[in-house]
C-alpha cells in the first residue's frame, strides 16, 4: 500500500495522483489534506513518513509546492529515505541506489504529465541491493544520531 498526501499547493495533483494510482491497480491511503485550503506541510509529511515507518505501507508520496519542504520533513524520520524527484531518471536512481522510500514532488515546478511518469518509474523501480548501496544507506541512518 502506498500512503499519499499533500498540503494546499498539491492538493490538485494528489487528486489526479489518486486515479493514477487506481488506473495502476495500486492500493493507497490518502492522508491528507482533503481540500485547496491552507495548511501545515509539516503535519501531512509526519503522518505520511510514520506510515512508511511503521512498515505497513510499501512507499510513500507527497506533494508540496516544491517538493523541498515536505522532503526535509519526512527526512526527520528515522528511517525515511525521501528523494525530490524532477525527472524521470532520478526517480528511478533514487530507488536503485538510494532505496528511497518516499518520493516528494512539487506541483509548481513540474508538470503533471511529467510527475506521473516519475510517480510511475519511482513505483516500479526496485532497489538494486549490492553491498555499496547497503553500506551507504546503512551510514545515512547512523548520521541521524549526531
């Protein structure tokens, strides 16, 4: 399951992100926010970033304006690896050598039909292991204790 969510600024692209998922078959949990109406980003990125952690949800999306503010959020959490993601081919990277578990994009600086492909190629892409990659994800989460 794929836990979603938004604040204001990407709230129309988390609803399109919703039928693409359908369309994909994938199964998700929308967590918020549920209209254009101002809101905290910080709220929405921890509830999204706590699922993820918590291990019942495969990977997560969240959508800013940006993509920035929501990405230093969820990489607060122990555990989060969230990767802003502009194209195609760093979507799929952030996955094969970072095994980024959530993908942060920003709905005013990229288009939609740009992000649904890097929604799309961030989903389907799988870590490719190998110890190099092990070792460095293995040290990201050991900085989280300076």
């Amino acid at each position: 399951m794929i836990a979603i969510g938004s604040d204001h600024a990407g709230y129309e692209y988390k609803e399109q992100l919703k039928k693409l998922l359908d369309e994909m078959g994938k199964s998700y949990q929308d967590f918020g926010t549920n209209s254009p109406d101002s809101v905290d980003y910080p709220d929405i990125a921890r509830l999204v970033s706590k699922a993820v952690v918590s291990e019942k949800f495969i990977r997560g999306i969240l959508i800013c304006g940006t993509g920035i503010g929501m990405s230093i959020v969820a990489n607060k959490h122990k555990g989060i690896r969230a990767a802003v993601c502009e194209s195609v081919a760093s979507a799929k990277l952030s996955r094969e050598h970072n095994d980024a578990n959530i993908l942060c994009i920003g709905a005013r600086t990229i288009e939609w039909e740009k992000a649904s492909e890097i929604i799309k190629m961030f989903l389907s892409t799988p870590f490719s292991g190998g110890e190099r990659h092990m070792c460095r994800i293995q040290k990201i989460h050991s900085l989280t204790n300076l």
